[in-house]
C-alpha cells in the first residue's frame, strides 16, 4: 500500500482502536464497513476478509438486532480484523457487543431514540463505562441528517454550528467522565459543509482525533471526486486522523473504497491535488449512501444507477436527488434533497424536499421521479 509522506498533522492524542492507532502522528488508518448483514456470519466474515485484503485497517459493521448481536462472538473468532461496531437507536446494545469488538460508534442523534426521559449524560456515561470495561474506544458519530433534536434551529439555519455544537457537547461529557479514548467524526454529504465541520471542530478541539468522511458521497466516480475535495482540503491542513471513502457500490466492490481512499491519501502526499471546478455543487448532485449492512434491499444499488442515468439530462441544473437505503438514514437525509429516494424493504418513499409525494415500487418509481424532476425543471425556468 502506498506510503504516506510527512504531512504537517494536528497534534491530536493517540487513541488506540485493537492493534491500530488512531492520531498521536500515527499514519492516517483506512477504513471500510461491511455491506453483509451482520447476523450472515459467513457472508461478513468473507467481506471482512476482503476488505482487509484491500488494505483497511478497520472494518465497521452494524449491529440492529439480537440476531446481529448473536453473531458477533462467531464473526470476532474467525476474524483478525480490528473491528468498529455501529450503534443506531438503542444504545444498551453496547453492553452485549463491547466484548468483541475494538470500537463503538453511537450518533448523538439517535440517543433519544430509546428511554427519552433519561439524560443524554447518563446514556453517554453507561456506554463509556461499557468501553472502558472491555478496552474499547468510541467514537462521537455526528451526522448532517440526523441532528441531536435538542441542537436543531439553535443557530439561525447555520447547520454545521448545530453539528459542532453536538460534537463539542459529547466531547465534555466524556471529559467530565473522565473517558479520553475517543474519536469524532463530524460528516456531511456536501464536500464543503464537511470541510467547514472539521476545521471549526479542528480549531477549537485539535486534541480529538477525527475520522473523515463525506456521507453519502454516492456512486463513483462522482462519490469518489466529492470525497476528495474534502480530504485534500483538511488533510492537506493536518486535519484527519482516519478516513472513509463512502460509495454506493455492489456487495463484491466494496475494497473499492479502500483503493480509493488509498489513492487519495498517496497523491495528497505526492503533492498530486485536484483543482476543484468554481461551478462544482451548481449542477446536478445524485447522493446515495454508502452500501452497508442497513440497507433494507439490495436493490437500492441497482435503483440508484438508473437514478443517475434517468437524471443525466438536467447535469446543467442546480438539482439534488438524493438515494438512501436505510430507514435509519432515509427519513432525515432526504429532507434536504430537492427529491429524495428513500428505499424500504419493499417500497420507496419518493420525496420532494420534506413532504412525502407517494411510495412506488421499485419498478415504478422511475417515471413520476422523471414527472418530478421535470416540474422541477420547468419551475426554475419560469
């Protein structure tokens, strides 16, 4: 794998992650998350091992079920990978997953999901209990869609203020606990608003090693060009500690994003920057999340290739389609799109901006897509 040469790096703490170390000078570490249901042990193991192959020095899995958590002690006995765990809505599971992995993610966001009456501190507080208990490192995942509700509209619209609010809240927490073995990733699935995230997170905290990432970034190549915005601008500025490139790809391509994040981090070092065109974000933007173990049908890949093809007519227009397969995501991500896609099990919920148009199948959401997507067009026309 390529060498990283002698970036200038921000002087971050060092947090070990298993036999990885993340910040403290260390190499900027790669990482990738499983596409595999977790609870298919054979299928996760296969796709751990592949992406090791790849090159990833931690591998992201998701746990939404008892029968992912029943699988974790299988998958950990057959693996050698260190091993991130992703928590979404209830929190507690991290007391059953904590053995077998070297990481826990937990999103502010969703921590009011469960046992709303109780205090984010205390929630914050068991799971860094958990951690230290089973020598595990967190991570403070801040997503764009998925705000803690109690920061929303505190500050004029201004989402990446509301984003590093909620980042620099957990920060003192786990302070105040006394729990220092943490990360915090701060992502957008807009290159520039990640940028802003991190350097405003960065000049206040360059203590707290940081994760990179532009969520959602999409199909490649344009996922893989949005992604490298960012990272050429923070790395370049000894921002980023650890990256993910997150692309929307079949199960069997997912070291795609290993590669890829490779290739950026050695032409960074090489000095090989790209220049970032001045109408970049003024014309047609397809985001879809990145393929992970939450998507609820495979078929969200296949539906968000012909959502960029159907869409390639209006690459002139100032438009944003947004694809998303999960409901963890789907609800809050799409709000922001001029039309979103998010994909159930067996439906999808076209929508326009916030408001929900209709649900279709996933044969028969392309033609009212295009129905909208030309009112959209004609209206900015007009």
């Amino acid at each position: 794998m390529p060498a990283q040469s002698q970036q200038p790096r921000n002087p971050t703490r060092a947090v070990p992650v298993g036999r990885t170390t993340i910040g403290g000078g260390h190499p900027i570490a790669v990482q990738s998350m499983c596409a595999t249901k977790t609870w298919d042990v054979e299928a996760t193991v296969r796709q751990i091992d592949d992406l090791v192959r790849a090159g990833a020095d931690l591998v992201r899995i998701a746990v939404d079920s008892s029968r992912d958590t029943a699988a974790l002690p299988a998958i950990r006995d057959r693996v050698a990978a260190n091993l991130s765990v992703d928590l979404q809505e209830n929190y507690r599971l991290a007391a059953e997953v904590a053995p077998h992995v070297d990481k826990i993610r937990y999103n502010p966001g969703h921590l009011y999901h469960h046992e709303k009456s109780k205090p984010a501190r205390d929630k914050v507080a068991f799971l860094a209990e958990v951690a230290d208990k089973h020598d595990c490192a967190l991570r403070v995942g801040v997503n764009c869609g998925s705000i803690d509700p109690a920061k929303a509209g505190q500050f004029g619209g201004d989402s990446v203020a509301e984003m590093v609010a909620s980042a620099l809240e957990h920060c003192a927490m786990l302070d105040d606990l006394g729990f220092r073995r943490y990360v915090v990733s701060l992502k957008d699935s807009d290159p520039a608003k990640v940028v802003d995230a991190n350097r405003r997170f960065a000049a206040g905290r360059p203590d707290v090693p940081l994760p990179l990432g532009v969520t959602e970034a999409g199909l490649p190549p344009d996922g893989v060009i949005k992604t490298r915005i960012a990272f050429e601008q923070l790395v370049s500025r000894g921002i980023g500690d650890t990256i993910r490139v997150s692309l929307t790809l079949p199960n069997d391509r997912k070291g795609d994003e290993v590669i890829a994040g490779r290739q950026i981090l050695d032409d960074i070092a090489q000095g090989r920057f790209r220049s970032v065109p001045e109408n970049f974000g003024k014309k047609l933007n397809v985001i879809s999340c990145p393929s992970c173990s939450r998507v609820e049908n495979e078929a969200f890949v296949d539906l968000a290739e012909k959502v960029r093809d159907l869409a390639s007519y209006a690459r002139d227009h100032a438009v944003t389609i947004a694809v998303m397969g999960c409901r963890v995501n789907g609800p809050g991500e799409t709000d922001d799109a001029d039309l979103g896609l998010w994909c159930a099990p067996t439906h999808v919920n076209l929508k326009r901006k916030a408001d929900t148009i209709g649900t279709f199948g996933y044969d028969e959401v392309l033609p009212r897509l295009k129905l909208e997507l030309d009112r959209i067009l004609a209206e900015k026309r007009a």
